[in-house]
C-alpha cells in the first residue's frame, strides 16, 4: 500500500521516515518530496508497505502523532492525477 505522509520537518531523512514506519512491518520504500530548483523538502512523502494490514495500523497509529516537533498528517495514498487542469 502507498502512504501519504504530510506536515513533515523539513530537516528529516528518508531513513528516519523509513524507520518509524518499520515499527509497523516491512517498508518497501521512502520517500521525501523535494523542490526540483532549490532542493528543499516540500514537507511530504510516501512510504510503500508490502503488508496492507501492517500499513493501515501504521495509518490508524501515526496520523496526528507528532515526529520532529509536528503532527504528522498519515493517509493511504490517492492515485495521481496528471492533468494540470488544462482542456485541451
């Protein structure tokens, strides 16, 4: 399953991220979004779990938990949509 994970510090690592996620099962992947100019966290990622149910224990426990001083919004990932809004 792929976690949204929201309202991140925007000093933490992946690894760190990773790491409170593998308190619930195995992570496939982590994720931190970044600015592609600046480089600079957008303050959200994703985690990808194997084990559907092991991901949504760790939705149900850490959304709203705080990690680095904020509270960390946590939710299955929706799909994304690539249109920009544009009819064309």
């Amino acid at each position: 399953m792929n976690i949204y994970v929201g309202n991140l510090q925007y000093g933490l690592s992946e690894d760190e991220l990773r790491s409170v996620f593998e308190e619930y099962g195995s992570v496939e992947s982590a994720k931190i979004i970044s600015d592609r100019e600046t480089g600079r966290s957008k303050g959200f990622g994703f985690v990808e779990m194997s084990d559907d149910s092991s991901a949504q224990d760790a939705i149900n426990d850490l959304d709203g938990a705080e990690l680095g001083g904020r509270a960390m919004r946590v939710s299955e990932a929706r799909p994304r949509n690539n249109s920009r809004g544009n009819n064309f």
